[in-house]
C-alpha cells in the first residue's frame, strides 16, 4: 500500500516521519527516542523522512544520518529542505535560494547525512530575491549529476507552482493542511493536482493542538515554536481546544484518539495527499499508525467537518512576520 508523490515522484508509505521536533523546534528533544523513533517508523514501513538543514542547525540532518547508520539506505526517501537563513543566537535571518547558495547547502547537507544522494530537495520558502525558475534549474543541475532524485517545494501558491514546472518535473508540495488549516483546498491543490504534482501535508495535528494531548496548562520553553504560534496563546487557544474536544467526542463514537481522526480525515482527502507526520517518540508514532487502519465512512467525514468547519481555527497558523513570507499565503 503506496502513495505516488506526484506524477513523476516516488511511492511512499501513506504515512512519512517528520524529523524537525526532534532537534529542538519544540523545545527540548530526546535524541535517543528520536533515532528510535525512526527506526520503529522504518520497521513500521514507513519510508518518507522529511528534515530541514536548518532544524538545529545541521544537527537533524547529523541525527538522520546516525538513525540510518545500521539500514539500508534504499530503505528511507530522504526529503531536505535548505534556504532558510539561522543565525547564532537561534534565530531566524530569510531565505537564500540563489543557485549558487542551493550548491552550498546540498554540498553540506549530503556530507552530514552521509549519504551520496538526497530523494527529494527543496527551498524551505521562495526567496523573494530570486526567480522560482533559477532554484528549480539549479536542483534539476543537481538532479543531471547524480546528488539528488527529485525536486520538491514548501510553501508556495498555484502561480510559483506552474513557473517552476515548467521548468521541471516537481514530485510534491510540501505545506501544511489540516482539518484546521484548509487554505490549500481553494487554488493551490487544484493547481497541484492540474500539474501531477503530489502534496505532502505537515501541520497534520496543528503542531499538537489537534492531537488531544495539548492542555492549557502546558508551559513552553520560549525557544518552543508554539510559545510565539497564534493558536496557542491565550483565547485562541481556549477556543481551539472546545473544538478538539468536540472532535473528540466524534473520535471516541468511532473507537479512535483525536490524533487518528485528524490524521485519516487528511489521508481521506486524497491518494495524492501524504501525511508527514512530526512524532519524536515511539508512542506518538504508534498512535499516528493507528490512523492508517481507521476508514472513515462518508457520514464520519460529515460529522468530522460539522464538528471542526472549514475556518474554526482561532488565530492564524503562523505569526505576522512568518506569514508575510509564505508565497501560498499571498
Ligand atoms: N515545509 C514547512 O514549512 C514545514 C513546517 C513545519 C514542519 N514541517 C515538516 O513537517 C513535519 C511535521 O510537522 P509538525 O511538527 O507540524 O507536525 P504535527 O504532526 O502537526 O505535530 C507534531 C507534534 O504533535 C504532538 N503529537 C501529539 N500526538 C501525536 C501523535 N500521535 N503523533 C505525532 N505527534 C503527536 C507532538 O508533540 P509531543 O512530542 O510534545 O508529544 C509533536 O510535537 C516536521 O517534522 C517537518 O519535517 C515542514
């Protein structure tokens, strides 16, 4: 059982592994249960392992490459993302995605994973500076050398989408969508499925807001993501959590957790839509699994879509500064 990334991608497992918060993106991380976190995600079939050069700094492509130390490299379809800019003090400083910077990156990124190839690269955001149509042409150069299999993008609207086809074969748009976060479902992937190019969703549990695990109560170290995110500060966050508890009531009819009905309402919406989904320890990913076995009928996803409607979210999914530089928000 497999999914097509897109026309001209790999098959995958229905379900991929979403390494970012075991480097420090959620706070702090551990890194043992996260190499065994992957380990059971590959013994689990899963194939698709997404990571970004930036998470940590290079270190979640160094924890990748430990996780595949003992497998079989043909095992996992490694996507990389690169082009978001750090800096020192765990910031984060724009985009660079000029050719030469994409030779860069890949250079580093395909000594730390210690591999001879990544299956799917990507410019994290577009770079405002930089035609769509230069960073395609500099994967595709990659692709004609032997350093990477595919080119995938993050984050970019329906027009970006067919600039950049038309310049290659692009395997999947990776963004997020959730039973909470629909924005794609207007243009972007009519658009995608017009051009065969596949979509591989994160955001799938709205960070852990729609998992049924989050509380108010939960306190954030400020270098967690979440401690900044719209939803999950104050009202916003009291009223995002009423509509997980109605799902979950939804959830418990049907003999599953939230976290399953949020994961099989994004895998009902489409053959071409592959979850990756961000669990950095063993137990998450087992309940994540749960969801592949749960078949939502025609009146589950009614009521699913009453409980929780298009647009019930409170808060935006990123903040100001964050959204301005999402091109599939524009
Ligand atoms: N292209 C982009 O712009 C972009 C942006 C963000 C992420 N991504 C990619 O997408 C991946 C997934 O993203 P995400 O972090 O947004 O993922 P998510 O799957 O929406 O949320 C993951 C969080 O949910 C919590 N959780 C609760 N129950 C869970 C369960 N059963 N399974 C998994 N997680 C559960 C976990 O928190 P606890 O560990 O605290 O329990 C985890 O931190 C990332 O790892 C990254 O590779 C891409």
């Amino acid at each position: 059982m497999t999914r097509n990334l897109g026309t001209t991608g790999p098959a995958v497992a229905p379900l991929g592994l979403g390494l970012m918060g075991m480097s420090g993106m959620y706070g702090p991380a551990d890194r043992e249960e996260g190499i065994a976190t992957v380990h059971a995600a590959l013994d689990a079939g899963i194939t698709l392992l997404d990571t970004g050069d930036f998470y940590g700094m290079g270190d979640n492509e160094l924890l990748l490459r430990d996780a595949l130390a003992a497998r079989d490299r043909g095992e996992a379809v490694i996507s990389v993302k690169f082009g978001a800019m750090r800096d020192p003090a765990n910031g984060w400083g724009g985009v660079d995605a000029r050719p030469e910077a994409v030779r860069n990156f890949v250079a580093y990124s395909l000594k730390r994973l210690g591999t001879d190839h990544i299956d799917i690269y990507r410019p994290a955001r577009l770079d405002p500076g930089v035609p769509i149509e230069e960073t395609v042409g500099a994967i595709a150069q990659l692709i004609d050398e032997g350093y990477v299999r595919h080119v995938g993008l993050s984050e970019v609207g329906a027009e970006t989408l067919r600039r950049a086809a038309a310049v290659h074969p692009i395997a999947d748009l990776q963004i997020e969508y959730s039973l909470i976060s629909r924005g794609i479902e207007d243009e972007i992937l009519p658009a995608a499925r017009e051009l065969g190019i596949g979509v591989t969703a994160y955001g799938v549990l709205s960070r852990g807001l729609l998992s049924g695990h989050w509380s108010a109560a939960r306190e954030l170290p400020p270098s967690d993501f979440r401690a900044h995110a719209p939803r999950f500060q104050g009202d916003n966050l009291r009223r995002n959590l009423r509509l997980v508890d109605a799902l979950r009531g939804v959830a418990e009819e049907r003999g599953a957790t939230v976290a399953q009905v949020a994961i099989a309402w994004v895998l009902a919406r489409g053959e071409d839509i592959v979850p990756v989904i961000g669990a950095r320890r063993r137990e998450r990913l087992h309940e994540a699994l749960g969801a592949l076995d749960l078949r939502l009928t025609g009146d589950d996803i009614a009521r699913i879509e009453d409980t929780v409607p298009a647009g019930a979210a409170a808060g935006e999914r990123y903040n100001e500064h964050a959204m301005a530089q999402l091109d599939s928000e524009r």
